[in-house]
C-alpha cells in the first residue's frame, strides 16, 4: 500500500508491505538512482548505508523475534532535500 503526504516542498511516501510493481512505480516517479534500485532489488542480508551528494540510502535487516525466514523484514529509507520513502 502507498501513502503519501506532503508538507511544504517535502513529500513523505510510504509504502507499507508493498507489491514489487509498486516499489518500482515509487523509485521512476521520483527518479531514484541506478545504484539504490540495484541494492533494493538484490535483497541483501546485510545492512547497507550509503550517501551520496543528493541521497541518503539505508537498507536495514532489524532483527525479528520470532524468527520468520519467509517473513521479508526490510526496511528502507531514501531522501533528499525533497522527498523521504520508507519502504517497509
């Protein structure tokens, strides 16, 4: 599910057990760069943070209790100066 609410110039987008087809249709809306949606698609184990001159990127894998293999337990934020997604 997408939901979005704005404030000023800043979007907030966030997308709540989302399909694969909306998680694509969120990063070509806001032009989301080749490296965050290669990392996103990949589906790491490990963390990752990345910054770069216009976004910041974090893929987290929190912990779960208890532990589901088949639970996807993802979380994801991506911002600049106008828009933040959480992808959960």
């Amino acid at each position: 599910m997408i939901s979005k609410y704005s404030h000023r110039e800043l979007n907030w987008v966030d997308l709540e057990s989302p399909t694969e087809e909306e998680v694509a249709y969120i990063l070509e809306e806001y032009t989301i760069p080749l490296f965050i949606k290669e990392d996103i698609s990949r589906k790491p184990k490990e963390d990752i943070v990345r910054l770069d001159h216009s976004f910041i990127f974090a893929y987290l894998n929190p912990p779960q209790f208890p532990l589901d293999e088949n639970k996807d337990n993802r979380l994801i934020f991506i911002a600049n100066d106008n828009f933040i997604i959480i992808i959960q």
